[in-house]
C-alpha cells in the first residue's frame, strides 16, 4: 500500500499544485484556458499517436479490452439505472459520474508506478476506451435530454484525442511506425503532455461554491469506484490477464471523472453545476480510493 501510494503521489501533488496556483492567480486565469487547449489539441494528440503508432499490436489486445469494456458498461448501466428516479439533467450528471475517466491521471499514474511499459499500455487502453465512450455517453445522454444530439456527433469526428488515435493506428496498420522527424518531434510533444496536463486538471477544480444533491454525488462514486473495478475484477477472475495488463485496467476503472464531462454537461444543457461538483469530489476522494482499489484488485487476483 506504502509503495503504491508513494508512487502516485506525485501525481496527486501536481493537481493540488494546479488548484493551488490558479487559486492564487499565477500567472492568471486566461493562463490556464489557454494551457488546456493546447493539451487538448496538441500535447495529448501527439502523445497518442507516437505511442500508438509505434505499438507491438502483434500480441492481441483482446483480453485488456474485455477488461476495459467489462468496466465501462458495468458502470455505465448502474448510472442509468440509478438515474431513472431523478430528473433528466441530474440523471445525465450521473450517468457520466458514473462511467467517465480522467484519462490525464490515468497516463500519469500508469507511467508513475508502472515506468514507460505502463504508460504505453495505458495509451492502448485509451485508444480502445476513447471513441467508445464518448459515443456511448453522447448517445444515451441525447436520449435522456433530447436534442443536440447531431451537434455533439460532430464534435466527436473533429475530436483530436480519437483522430490521433486513429491516425497512429492507420500508420501502426500501414508499417509506418517510425517517420524522422515526424514521431521526434511527436515524442518531444507527448513528453510535455503529462505534468503541464495534471496542472491543468488541478487547476480546473473547483471547491468554493460546489452544491448537488448529496445522493446523486454518492450513487455516482459507487459507478465509478465500486461498480466498474469490480467488474473488471471479476473478469480478470475470468480471463487470468497478464499481470499488468490487468493492473492498468484497473486504474482505468478507479479513475475519477473526467474535466470533459462539465463541458458536454453544459453543452447538451445537462445539470452542470452538479457535474463539476461530481468532478471535484471524486478527484479529491480518488487520493485515497485509487491506490487501495489497485492493492484490493492485486490481492484478489492473487488467490485466483
């Protein structure tokens, strides 16, 4: 547990260091709007693709996306389910409470404990979770709130994070692993992509002023931090995955809810003051569920 959680820390410091930095105006607001645009549209971009498209596919990912999946849905089908006695815009908040990841703290964790062999799995496991869940939630999010729908779909083909996805798969698929200079300086770019990204997420938590319905804000840290790793436990019990495949998974189930969420909750004119308020709390609580879900999901495996 020690060595776990020695080993995420980190991670967790550079998100309070974010919070701490916009709450204390450096260098200023506008700052760190600016800083997640460009995470979002070049950093994380060209950290997907240099690692996708130089990926040894050759082994399969079958058993890790059943994990991953096993987890998503199981998660996502609690937070519809738990949502049908609220009203539509507090049920959409929970259904993306419920299933949604933070794929920054993914990466960083994932790299942070397990070296660079864990960040590249945790890169395939975004590419396999990435366009699924986002497709999945828009599409029972329009259906829950109604309209908007078309509009989202089209943010979805222009998203960077799925098109470098897809375009380091086409270049994996193609034997086009290694352009000069091209995956340089893609490297170079995905290497900024994870401590100037954790900032940003910590920067973007927001503490003072948060309200919701208490039940809802629990109801959605059962989907995210029970529901999901168990389900992904209990496929590993079925599956037997390579150790660290299955150790990544997990970390991906233990993640809390992604920043993204607020803006698509804002968007399709869903609950969005709950949705930051889930965000936060979440965050602050995976401090402490994310390194005892991985000791937990360790043990248990270990007597299958």
């Amino acid at each position: 547990m020690l060595t776990i959680f020695l080993a995420i820390a980190p991670v967790f410091a550079l998100i309070l260091m974010g919070y701490g930095l916009r709450r204390g105006g450096i260098p200023s607001t506008e700052f760190w709007n600016l800083n997640d645009r460009l995470v979002y549209w070049v950093l994380m971009p060209a950290l997907f693709f240099a690692k996708i498209s130089a990926a040894d596919l050759s082994g399969g990912l079958g058993d890790y996306a059943m994990l991953l999946y096993a987890g998503f849905f199981a998660a996502i089908l609690c937070g519809w389910l738990f949502g049908r006695g609220f009203a539509a815009p507090q049920a959409s908040s929970l259904l993306q409470g419920s299933a949604r990841f933070n794929t920054f703290i993914g990466l960083a964790i994932a790299e942070a404990v397990f070296g660079t062999t864990g960040l590249q799995i945790a890169v395939l496991g975004s590419a396999l979770l990435v366009p699924v869940v986002n497709v999945t939630v828009v599409t029972l999010m329009t259906r829950q709130l109604g309209g908007g729908g078309k509009s989202i779909v089209r943010g979805l083909v222009k998203n960077p994070l799925i098109l470098s996805i897809l375009a380091g798969a086409l270049f994996n698929f193609a034997g086009l692993k290694e352009v000069p200079v091209l995956h340089e300086i893609a490297r170079i770019l995905g290497s900024a992509a994870l401590p100037i990204m954790l900032l940003c997420v910590g920067a973007n938590l927001k503490i003072r002023g948060l309200s919701g319905d208490v039940r809802i804000i629990g109801l959605s840290v059962i989907g995210k931090f029970l529901i999901n790793p168990l389900a992904v436990v209990l496929a590993a019990w079925v599956l037997a995955p390579d150790l660290l495949v299955f150790q990544v998974a997990l970390i991906f189930a233990a993640l809390p809810t992604g920043v993204a969420s607020y803006t698509l909750a804002r968007e399709m004119r869903g609950d969005a003051p709950l949705m930051a308020t889930i965000i936060t709390a979440q965050t602050l609580l995976s401090f402490i569920t994310l390194p005892l879900t991985m000791l937990i999901g360790q043990a248990v495996l270990s007597l299958n």
